[in-house]
C-alpha cells in the first residue's frame, strides 16, 4: 500500500535480498528532497525556526521518530511539552500535534503563530474545529491508509477477536496450573461478523477476515456506487470519496451491506461486533444497552477505536449477566486505563492499552508526514498528504 506509493518507478539499486526487503518495509527510509528549498532560504538569509508541538509525552515513538526523520533539518524545532503547559506556551508554534489533549476554543484562542493542528492519526474528536476556523487555523489528519495505520488497527482487532475465542485469559490459567488441553476454544471459520463502520480500518479488516472463511456484515452512512476509485482533488481527499482501490474489489469483501437503520438488525446476527467507527456527537455511546440486547447472548463486542462509543456502565452490566460473551478493547472510557477497574475480573475481557495503531510501520510512516508538513510549513509551500476537516 503505502510501499507502492514510495518506490513506484523508483530502482532500489544492487544490494543483498536483505537490504531491498529492508528499503521497501520502511516508509521512513524514503525522504523527500528538500535540499533545493533549503538552499534557496538560506541564500535569501532565512533564519528562523518553525515550530513543532507535540502535546504531552504519551506515545512517544510520536515526536521521538519524527525528531528522528527531521535532524538533518535545524531550522525546524520539535519539541514535547507536559498537557497542563500547553495552554502557556500554545502562542510560540506554528504547528500542533494533539494527540491526547482536549483542544478547546480558549487553548486555540491563544495559539496565535498557529497555522496548522493535526493528529499524529486519525481521531480529531478532541479538537474544536470551529474554534480553529473562526481562528483560521487548518485542521487536519493522517489518513489511515496511506500511513499504515488503518493495516495495524485491523491486524489489533483480529488480534482481539482471536485472543477472545480462544480465551487466552483462561489459557493462562491453565499454564499456571499445569493443565494441558483446557480451554476448549472456538474458531473464526463459520463466523459472521459486523464490523461497525466500513471506512479505511473496517475494509483492511474485512481483506484480512476473509480467508477465515466467515459472513461479513458492514453498516456505513454512505456508501458510493460501485465503490468508485479514490481521486485526490485540491491536495486533500473528501469524506464522501471512496478509498483508493480496484474498482469493485470492495463489493467482494461484504457480504451484507447496511446502513444507520441496520444497526440492530445486523447486531442480532453477528457472532463478533467489530467498532471502527469515529467519536462524533452522534456516534458517543452509540454502544448502549438497546444495542447490547440486540447482539446474540454469547457475542463477543471488540473496540479498536475510541472508548466513548461504548457505554460503560450497559457494557458491565451485560457482562454481569452473561449477555455480552466477550469484550476486548484496545481504547477505554478513561486513559490511562485503571488496573483497579472491576472490568478487569471478568476472565473474557481482554484490553490493551492503546496500541492498535502503534507499530514500527505506521509510526515510521506517520512521522514522515509531521516532518514534511513541518518543511512544507517552513517553506511555503502546500501542504500535502494530509485530510483536512475545515
């Protein structure tokens, strides 16, 4: 995917097996060429530092490899600061990367050299577009799809879903008490599963489940006819655009199709409901006991999202009951997570902190994107690679 992208047209060069496999498995080994720019402000006398914010120190593989992919560039300064700094310091940047931080119309009234916010990702749901429109600041994200975030979510959520039916808590049970063939798991093969928002993460699930053998259910607001081709327009894409790919292939990864209206209809048949869905105001709790009683009793539900789709005191409860079979999260309703949290004594309930899209890979290539933006910011020049909202 994003390998095509990099070296398409490009000749690797002689080299050991090794090394080509090596070059084509890292986006951060490509980088763009900004010399030429370099040069020409630097014959002009340009001397000054444009800005990187990085809003708190939680995933640091963030501003520690884009520091990484921009140290040969001086005049573009990354720095970390601690989220209750944020506000006091906001003025001296020109670009933001939020992260984890609630990013609310006082904190934007008070960047004012900001000229771009963007997520090292893709949830912008902490941050106030309008604020930031009226300020007239950009707000952007990553796409999944290009930076390998939306391939490492979905290998998370099958990670999650296979963790649940072969009840990896209840093998390591059985590891510490020396029992051999215990549990009895169960398979993927024969399973129909919903995946809950069919945009970049829920299509590369639904690639990588099909060889499972399974029934895949898959609810949008849109869907475009015939799953048209992607098309770039003005140097960002559009909500309403399709994902790049081969013209139908999609329509060969669903099974069931649906909309809003389907939810329940599609719950209640589900083996396994996959949330991919982003947190809007119309999407947070969405996960609530009408929808929980609608899934098969004995249903796993697997978040690799946002923790406030799902309403936590209906997801307990459903638990309790035994309604909900299993729950396996990647996000949860407050982060950090609590390890005191009474959720955690259930034996089929998996959670992992926060990782889905935190691998080598995307982090590599999402950090490419926050320094070529910082140069393009430096520069001048437009902005590309990026979805903006505003």
């Amino acid at each position: 995917m994003f390998r095509g992208a990099l070296f398409r047209g490009k000749k690797i060069g002689a080299g050991t097996a090794l090394a080509r496999r090596k070059a084509l498995a890292s986006p951060f080994l490509h980088r763009v060429d900004f010399s030429a720019q370099t040069n020409t402000m630097v014959e002009n006398g340009e001397s000054s530092i444009t800005r990187v914010l990085f809003c708190g120190p939680s995933f640091p593989a963030s501003h520690n490899y884009t520091r990484e992919y921009l140290r040969n560039y001086p005049f573009i300064q990354v720095d970390v600061v601690p989220l209750d700094s944020v506000p006091d310091v906001i003025c001296d940047y020109q670009l933001c990367v939020v992260k984890n931080l609630r990013l609310d119309s006082e904190i934007i009234a008070r960047a004012s050299k900001m000229k771009l916010i963007m997520q090292f990702g893709i949830g912008l749901e902490g941050v106030d577009v309008d604020a930031a429109t009226k300020c007239g600041i950009k707000v952007a994200r990553i796409p999944g799809r290009t930076s390998g975030n939306s391939a490492s979510c979905a290998e998370m959520a099958l990670y999650l879903m296979l963790g649940l039916l072969r009840k990896q808590k209840e093998m390591e049970i059985s590891i510490m008490q020396k029992r051999l063939g215990e549990p009895i798991g169960e398979t993927l093969l024969g399973k129909t599963i919903f995946i809950l928002g069919f945009g970049n993460i829920g299509i590369d699930l639904a690639k990588r489940l099909k060889p499972f053998g399974v029934k895949v259910l898959a609810t949008k607001r849109h869907w475009v006819s015939n799953m048209q081709i992607f098309r770039q327009q003005n140097g960002h894409c559009s909500d309403t655009q399709a994902p790049s790919t081969e013209s139908g292939d999609l329509d060969n990864l669903v099974d069931k199709k649906g909309g809003p209206e389907d939810l329940f209809d599609f719950a209640s048949e589900a083996d396994i409901v996959v949330c991919c869905l982003l947190l809007n105001k119309e999407t947070v709790g969405i996960i609530n006991e009408k929808f929980l009683s609608s899934m098969k009793k004995g249903a796993f539900l697997v978040n690799i999202a946002r923790g406030g789709l799902l309403d936590y005191e209906a997801v307990v409860r459903n638990l309790e009951s035994g309604h909900l079979g299993g729950l396996g999260i990647d996000v949860a309703w407050t982060e950090p997570f609590n390890p005191d949290d009474p959720i955690l004594k259930f034996q089929n309930v998996l959670i992992t902190p926060h990782v889905a899209g935190v691998t080598e890979y995307s982090y590599r290539a999402m950090a490419k994107v926050v320094g070529d933006t910082a140069l393009q910011l430096h520069a001048g020049s437009p902005l590309t690679e990026l979805e903006f909202v505003n």
